[in-house]
C-alpha cells in the first residue's frame, strides 16, 4: 500500500520548472491561459497552444518567417558583387622580368 501512495503522491505533484525555462501555463499566441483539465496543442516539442487555430497560425507565421530568410539568403548569395562560394576570382597579376 505504501508503494501505491507513493505513485500517487508522485504524479498528483507539479513539476518543477526549470530556471530560465518559460511557464507553461498560457497560450504562446494569443496567451490564454490554459486549463488543467482542457487539451494543449504543442508545437516545436515545448511550446504550448490553447487550441489547432492557434498552433497552425503560428505554423503559418513560421513558415512565412522561413520563406523570407531564405529568399533573403539567396539574394545574398547570387548578388553580382558577392563572389559565389567556391568559385575564386582570378586577376592577371604583372610579372616583373
């Protein structure tokens, strides 16, 4: 019987956060607080969403975040100034006779 306490005691406690780790408790969009007893959608393995609108508006946001960053890295790579990676510029260089 004291084993069955001690399960019980074991899950029934509220774990400990983290130093430096954000409480769980609200929404990451639109921070609703969430209840106990209600579902959590989570997304990128440690961010919580109070509903699948929130989370796959974030997912959304994510994705145009993504597009924008690599659009801007391939400009930044195939502008006509930047020499492109792995190729080296070659210059004549005078030889002294």
């Amino acid at each position: 019987m004291a084993a069955s306490l001690a399960c019980s005691f074991f899950f029934d406690a509220e774990p400990l956060a983290e130093p430096g780790m954000p409480a769980q408790d609200a929404c990451a969009l639109c921070s609703k607080q969430l209840a106990r007893d209600s579902d959590v959608f989570m997304y990128r393995g440690d961010t919580p969403f109070c509903s699948e609108d929130c989370r796959h508006h974030q997912m959304r946001l994510d994705a145009r975040q993504a597009a924008k960053s690599a659009a801007r890295r391939q400009k930044h790579f195939s502008s006509p100034t930047a020499p492109q990676r792995g190729h080296r510029e070659s210059r004549e260089v005078p030889v002294a006779s």
